[in-house]
C-alpha cells in the first residue's frame, strides 16, 4: 500500500523499543548492584563464621603448642574450595601452621596483620584473633579467592542479557501489534490529505478509526474538506450565474448595437440620399446658400455615419474573442505604413523605426492599436515641413515590453493627458483635425484586453509620444532593424 | 441573352426603394425593376404565387434582397431560393444596412451571391446599386435555361 517504509511507524518502534530496553536494562543492573552487596556481605560474614569456628578449635593446639593439631585442624579448610590459605601465627607472630601444608612461602603473610577483614588482589582476608579466657593464643588468617561471588554475578549477567533480549524480542512484536492503533490511522488520514492535494478532489473523505485524538483530527480534517468542497460548489455555481448574467448583458448589448447598425443607419442613408437627390433634382434653381445647406446635409449624414460605424466597431472589440498567436511588429508597422501612403502622398516624413520584439496577441486587434497610432502621428504632423516619426522598443524591465511611437507634429497639453482615451474625447477642433475621437479609446481597449496599459507624453507643438506596453511574459527579443526615410 | 432581364427587389423601407429606383435610373439601367416589400410577397413572386399567378413567366436575373423585412425575412428567402434547384442558379445580392459579422456569415452559409452593406453615403450607394446591376444582369452569365429546368 506503500512504497515506502512510512517513517512514523518506524519512529514508533524504535521510541517503543529504546523505551522497554531502558526500563529492562535498568531494573537488571539495580538487581545486580543489590545482588552484588547482598552477595559480599554474605561471604564476609560466612567467612567471619568459618573463622570464629576456626579460631575456637584451634586454642587447644596453640595452647598445647601441637603443630600437628593446627595443621589437622586447619585441613578442615578444604570443604571450602574457595579458602585458598589459610594459617596459624603463635601470640608472638610466628607462623605456626598453614593450609593447604604445601603452600607457597610467598602466598601467606609471614606476620599477622591488623584484626579484621582485608581486601586483597581480587580476594578477601582476615585475621581472626584466637582467644582463651580472655587470653590471646594467636592468630588465624583466612584468605577466600570471592570466586563464589564472582561465578554467581557472572550467571547473573547471563541471565540478564538474556532477559534483556528476550524483553526486547517480546516488545518488538507486542509493539508492532499495538502501534497499529496509532499509526494507521494517521497513515490513512495522511494517505486522503495526499489524494486531496494531487487529484484536487475534495469529495474523498478519511475514515475514523478510533475516537481518540486522531479520530478528533480526523473529523475535523473532514469537516474541513466539506466546508471545502462546499465553497467550492458554491463559488462554481456563482460563477455560472454571474456568467449567465454577464451573457445576458452581452445579448442585451448585441442586441443594441444591432439594432443601431440596423435602425439607426437607414434614416441617416435617407437624410444623406435625399439631399443628394434633391441637389440633382433642384440643384439648378438652388442658390448657392441653398446648395451649401444641401451639402452640409450630406457632410453632416456622412459624419453621423462614421461616428455610427466607429462606435460599433469600438462596442465591438470588448465582445470579440481574443486569439494569441506570435506577432512581427516591424512586418505589421510595414503593411500598415503601405497603407497609410494615401495620406502620406506628397509629404515629407522621415521614419525611423528600430527593431521591435515579438509580442504575443491578436494580430488583427494589434494593427488596430499601431494603425490608429500611426494615422495619428501622420495626421497631426500635417503642418510639419519636415515630419518625423519614430518607433522604437523602451527598456523591457518590470515585466512589460514597452514600444513607443513618436512624434514632432502638433502634440498636446498635459493638462489633457487624462482625456486622450476617452470615448468621443478630442483636443483639437475637427476643423483643425479631423476624427471621431474614437481612435485612442479603441487603442486603450486592446491593449487593456491584453493585459497591458497605454499613456502618453506630449508638449504642445513640440509632439507626443505614446507608449504601449505589454505584458512581457509573452514577448521576446527579434533582430533585424530596419531604417527608412 | 433574349429574355427580359428583370430585377426582382425585396425591401421593406419605401425611401430605400425610392433610393434604389433612383440610383438605377440615375444610370440609365433600363431592367424592370419588380419591388416586393416583405420576404412572402418574394416568395410568392419567385414560384408565381399568390398575387403573382398570373405574372409573366420567366426567373428575374437578379435578386436583390434586404435581411430585415416583416413576416419572411431576407436570409429566409435566401434560404429558401438556394435549396431549391429551381431557383438555385438566380443570383442573390444581399442588400442591406447590417455590418453585423453574424448576417455576414449567415448569407455566405446559406449561399448568397454577393452581400452589399447600403453605404451612408448616397454616391457609394448609387455606385454599389449599379456596379451589382451591371454585374449580375449584364456581364453574368446564368447556365442555360434549359438545363436550369432539367434539374
């Protein structure tokens, strides 16, 4: 079910066992520190016992000087095998008889020492003082090697490792049964967080296996996901209805520009055809005051209509679906300069435009954008001998290529800058300019659709220049810069 | 190249048909120009129907058709014309004031000819009327009627 080792269920069993070790490992080494008093005094005091005993049987063989008798005496010794000498000084501390008779010179002290017990070389020795009536014989020295002792404590390790790993061995399998109870539970709460995060579904739900702690979390990681889940489908079904309205609207005002495309235009066609008819029909017995009215008539429909049809198409772009695709900025500026050569015919203009990036949008929206910004530039350079419009690519940083187009026709006064966008917003006198004021305004609506912003910087007579920038994330570096005049 | 090369013009709005009428006068076009004002009344003239059982016989060699008309509109007639083997060869201009994307498209899937959007601008409107008039009824040449019926 998992592929790998969960470490919880690892780090419970090493917290279970290292637990059970210590506790066991404790508890055997208190017994065999006790076992190990317990053990010493119980020797001293044997060998205490031995001696007194000893000590009592042998006045008669000190008292009588019957080396003989202490030696028989002494021989006694050897119904314990950890005795390993012992001896019988006279009161004036001569040696008088040793145990075992053939011991070493050097393995029994050649004096008596201070009364009482002596540790000695891994061994324990006393010297017991022989009396009678009151009266000092002698002295008995006995001498155990401890090894009862020692045997005893190493049978005791023994069997404490033993116990050790036989406590480990039970509460490594003990602990692997119950640790269950605790680990899978969590496993299981974390194995649906993971399903929750990777799949994004937040219907799956955990299922409590107890109701401890982790049941708890895992009814309130459940609540959780509902309340999840429950925002969700309500967020969706608001977005459904906001987008049914929003299609509403959008059918509203499809409707609208319809019927303005429709019903609007045909009695301005009248007003304009009629005059026009009625110039060819009475033009003759017109006076010229009449002819001019007839004209301003058809101006005036002709006007009307291109306000009409401007506004349509600036309705339009909002509603239009938008296609991203790789654009050439300097191949769209070229076919839109070719197209501006009716305008341009007979003056002077000096282009310059550098290498543009590529950007990513809708070609046709963005010919929109630099034909308006270039018909502009070649329109209020109109009364410059020498007109100069320049293109270029601003510093791309923050995000955004910015690409400006320059001027050194009429510009503007700052002043104004907040109206140059506006719907029907103009600054100069159609008499002076003409245009809808419909040109910018469609400019900053393609470029805000693709994310971008526009503004410009302008002195008046001096020129403007506007920037668009797009969001760079789809832009990127091209070559070749082209130069012409 | 004998027949009478009649217009047949389906319009709504009787300043449009004075325009209209105008225009092809204006430019000496000398074909009888058969003005209906709704789609049915179309209809009615096209399979000689109707007030039309006892027009002459013949197809006009030019329909021109306005989209927005009462009880049958223009792309219903359109419709009906080009699913029509009968009808189906005449040639259909539509002539209207919608510069709407969908009307467009719309004409062009059901089959039509050519689609005119009625300029403002009196002189375009003049100009476009002829250019289509000429077009169609003059330089056009239908299949041979005989064929057109065996159909």
């Amino acid at each position: 079910m998992f592929p790998q080792a969960p470490p919880i269920r690892r780090k419970l069993m090493v917290m279970l066992l290292v637990t059970c070790g210590a506790v066991v490992m404790v508890t055997c080494l208190s017994y065999f520190i006790y076992e190990f008093w317990t053990f010493r005094r119980t020797t001293v005091s044997q060998l205490d016992l031995l001696g007194e005993v000893i000590a009592n049987n042998s006045t008669a063989a000190l008292a009588f000087d019957s080396a003989d008798d202490a030696q028989q005496i002494l021989a006694a010794l050897a119904a314990d095998r950890h005795i390993v000498a012992g001896g019988l000084y006279t009161a004036q501390g001569a040696l008088f008889a040793r145990y075992p008779a053939a011991l070493a010179e050097g393995m029994i002290p050649a004096a008596p020492d201070t009364d009482g017990r002596h540790f000695v070389g891994g061994g324990l020795a006393i010297f017991q003082p022989v009396m009678r009536n009151g009266k000092r014989l002698g002295t008995l020295y006995l001498r155990s090697d401890l090894g009862a002792m020692y045997e005893r404590l190493k049978l005791f390790a023994g069997t404490g490792a033993l116990v050790v790993l036989a406590s480990l061995a039970l509460a490594f399998f003990v602990s692997r049964a119950l640790q269950r109870q605790i680990s899978e539970p969590i496993l299981a709460l974390a194995e649906t967080a993971r399903a929750v995060s990777d799949r994004h579904d937040y219907s799956v739900r955990a299922v409590r296996q107890s109701a401890d702690e982790i049941g708890q979390l895992t009814d309130a990681f459940n609540h959780m996901l509902g309340r999840i889940q429950q925002l969700n489908q309500e967020l969706e079904q608001r977005v459904l209805e906001r987008t049914a309205e929003l299609r509403a609207a959008n059918q509203e005002l499809e409707a609208f520009s319809y019927s303005v495309s429709h019903d609007l235009r045909a009695p301005l066609r009248h007003i304009g055809g009629f005059a026009v008819m009625l110039e060819q029909h009475a033009g003759r017995s017109l006076d010229d005051k009449g002819r001019r009215y007839v004209a301003v008539i058809q101006d005036s429909a002709t006007r009307m209509g291109q306000l009409i049809d401007d506004l349509l198409t600036f309705s339009r772009l909002g509603r239009s679906e938008m296609r991203r695709e790789p654009v050439k900025l300097n191949e769209l500026v070229e076919e839109i300069r070719q197209s501006l050569q009716a305008e341009i015919n007979g003056r002077h203009i000096t282009w310059r435009v550098a290498a543009l990036p590529h950007v990513s949008g809708d070609a046709a929206l963005l010919r929109q954008v630099f034909a308006n910004l270039l018909a502009n530039a070649v329109k209020y350079t109109r009364q410059r001998a020498e007109a100069r419009i320049e293109l270029g690519a601003d510093g791309r940083d923050a995000g955004e290529t910015v690409i400006f187009v320059r001027d050194n026709g009429a510009g503007f006064d700052m002043k104004y800058a907040d109206k140059l966008f506006g719907v029907f917003q103009r600054l100069h006198h159609s008499d002076e300019f003409e245009g809808t004021g419909v040109g910018l305004a469609t400019v900053r609506r393609i470029v805000q659709r693709h994310g971008g912003r526009v503004w410009a910087e302008a002195k008046l007579q001096e020129g403007a220049t506007f920037f668009v920038a797009l969001p760079s994330a789809t832009a990127r570096a091209s070559s070749a810069p082209s130069k012409n005049s | 190249m004998s027949e009478p090369k009649n217009i047949l013009l389906a319009e709504d709005n009787p300043l449009d048909i004075e325009m209209t009428l105008n225009a092809l006068q204006t430019n000496h076009l000398v074909n009888e120009v058969v003005v209906v004002r709704n789609g049915a009344e179309a209809l009615d003239y096209l399979y000689a129907r109707g007030a039309y059982a006892h027009r002459v016989a013949g197809d006009p060699a030019l329909v021109l058709l306005d989209i927005k008309m009462p009880k049958v509109d223009g792309l219903e007639v359109l419709h009906c014309m080009k699913n029509d083997a009968k009808l189906r060869s005449i040639p259909v201009v539509m002539l209207t004031s919608s510069r709407e994307e969908s009307d467009l498209l719309q004409s062009y899937k059901l089959g039509t000819n050519a689609y005119v959007v009625k300029p403002v601008d009196f002189s375009s409107f003049i100009e476009a009327v002829t250019q289509l008039s000429i077009f169609w009824t003059v330089h056009n040449e239908l299949p041979p009627r005989v064929a057109r019926e065996a159909e």
